[in-house]
C-alpha cells in the first residue's frame, strides 16, 4: 500500500526541484548582490523553500494517484448516466467550488487588501464562483449536444472587450488576472480529467476534441463575471454620486 501511494515520488521530487531551481537561483543572485538579508531572515526565507518543495511534491503526488484517477472515474459513472440533463446542475456547483483554489483565495484577499476594502473579498470570491459555475455548466451542455466550442470562445471574447469599454479601469486589470487564477489545480486535474471520462462514455464524442476546451472556457468566465461587477459598481457611484449632489444642491436652495 505504501509502496502504490509513493510510486514515482522521486520522480516528483525531481519536477518540482527543476521548477523551483531557477527561483531559488534568482533569490541567492538578489540577496548577495542586492538585499544582503540578516541571517535569521534569510533562514525563514530559506525554511520556506523547503516547505514549498515539499507541499509541491506531496500535492503533485496527491495528484497523480488521487484527484485524476478519482476525477475520470467520476466521469465515467456521469457520463454513463441515462438522463444527461443531470450534468448541467453537477457542473454548476463543481465550477462554483472554486473558491477552493488557493491562487483565488490568495487575490481576493490582495484585491480587498490593496483597495482598502473598496472590492470586499467575499462579494469578489462569490462573483469569480458563480462566473466558474456557469462555465462548467455551460461546457456540461457543450459536450451533451455536441457543440463547438468557438459558439463560446469568439462571442464571448468579444463581449468581455466591449465590457472592458464600461468597467473602472480597477476591475478590469481584475478581471484578467482572474482568468488565470481560477483554472488552477483543482480545475486543471480533478475537473478536466472528469470531463475527459464524461466525453469517453457519451456516444459520439471524443474524449481529446471533446472532453478539452474546459480550461478555456474557465478562464473566460471570471473575466466575464469581474467586468460585470465592474460595471454594477460603477452604476452604483454615479447613482451615489447624483444622489449625494442632489442633496448639497437642495441644502443650499433652502439656506438662501
């Protein structure tokens, strides 16, 4: 049993070394050249790296015979189910699960942090899961009745850059940035090797044209979702904003 779960763990060990080698290169050039920390710093920083190599290797093993085996498995039982329909609603709430993803956690909370609670964390964290889900859900019915997945990319592309022309400019530097934190671990393991398995028990459909194209779909979603906050947001300044000069106007017509 020990031996199966760590299969092939030096093997990860070694990927993510290679990954993180450049780094840890990068920092000792900066440190004695530039920064020349005191020591018990660099120690800290020093801890930090082995604990990064180590969750790393752990997680990507985790990976590899836990969320993508359990992942297509899943997808296989689903894709097996007589009503199809079923699928659209699953997918919805696994694409609103994002708010599991550690990089989505880590820029909701710089978001609200850097605008000093201007975007609160929670109503961005709510918006980003509700943007995924509709993703998920929509690429649920693009793998049931078989459509391509240019209907999705091109207009809705086109739409986000349109947004872009009434979103503040805050929210829209957001909003892209938001497209890359929510296609990260869970989405690219657990959910596109779910996929996967769906499309090889669905009649018709090709697990490699088919069962892809989720991810791109997700990175679409929150840009979609974040501009519209955007857009609510300002809406909701210059209503604040007539209100508020409605008011001096009408303060200074009584005191003359």
């Amino acid at each position: 049993m020990t031996f199966d779960i760590f299969g092939g763990f030096l093997g990860t060990m070694q990927e993510v070394a290679i990954a993180l080698l450049p780094l840890a290169i990068l920092f000792a050039i900066f440190h004695f050249i530039f920064l020349k920390l005191p020591p018990r710093k660099l120690l800290d920083i020093c801890i930090g790296f082995v604990l990064a190599f180590a969750g790393l290797s752990l997680f990507l093993q985790g990976v590899h015979i836990g969320f993508m085996p359990f992942g297509e498995h899943m997808g296989n039982v689903l894709g097996g189910l007589s009503f199809k329909w079923i699928l659209i609603p699953i997918g919805f709430v696994i694409g609103f699960a994002i708010y599991a993803e550690p990089a989505v956690a880590v820029m909701v909370e710089q978001a609200e942090k850097v605008s000093g609670g201007y975007i609160p964390e929670k109503l961005l964290l709510y918006t980003l899961s509700t943007g995924v889900g509709i993703s998920v859900a929509l690429s649920m019915i693009r793998l049931i009745y078989g459509f391509s997945l240019w209907y999705f990319i091109i207009p809705g592309y086109i739409i986000a850059f349109v947004m872009v022309r009434f979103s503040p400019r805050t929210f829209t530097s957001i909003a892209f940035d938001s497209g890359g934190v929510s296609t990260g671990p869970m989405t690219a393991t657990f959910v596109l090797a779910m996929f996967t398995g769906i499309a090889g028990q669905i009649e018709g459909r090709d697990p490699l044209l088919d069962g892809f194209g989720m991810v791109a779909m997700v990175a679409l979603a929150p840009i979609l979702s974040v501009l519209t906050l955007g857009i609510l947001f300002s809406r909701k300044e210059k209503s604040q904003y007539v209100s508020d000069d409605s008011r001096a106007k009408a303060s200074d017509h009584h005191r003359s």
